[in-house]
C-alpha cells in the first residue's frame, strides 16, 4: 500500500532544521556578545579580557559562516 507521508523523513527534517536553526542563531548571537565585550572591555581598559571576547566572538563568527557552508553543501547535493 503507497503511503502518503513518510513520517519518519519528515520527522528527521524537522528536528534537523530546528537543531540547525537555533543552534546556528545560538552561535551567531554568541558572535555578536564576543564583539561588543570586546569592544566593552577595550574602552574599560582590559585588553587580556578583551582579547579573550574577540577570540571568543570570531571562533562563533568562523562556526556560523561554516554551518551555513555546509548547509550549502548538503543542499546541493542532494
């Protein structure tokens, strides 16, 4: 008997796509938080912390831009 809807596919799909999506919008906040620390501890005179907050923002900021590479990868290929 043909199925109308394959659950389970559609299951995976939209877990995946909110796992991807809050993740992706965690991580880019977190991007956003490292850079106005950084620029918060700058004017405060704290260059260590601040350091730290720009090394913090940028790793969220390289995480963000390689999820959407590689969900522009995985959409392309399929």
């Amino acid at each position: 008997m043909a199925t109308i809807v394959e659950t389970k596919e559609l299951a995976e799909t939209v877990i995946a796509s909110l796992v991807a999506g809050v993740g992706v919008t965690t991580i880019f906040s977190a991007a956003i938080w490292g850079g106005a620390r950084f620029v918060d501890l700058s004017r405060d005179g704290r260059p260590l912390a601040a350091g730290a907050a720009a090394v913090f923002g940028g790793l969220a900021l390289v995480t963000t831009l390689a999820a959407v590479a590689i969900g522009i990868v995985v959409m392309t290929g399929k």
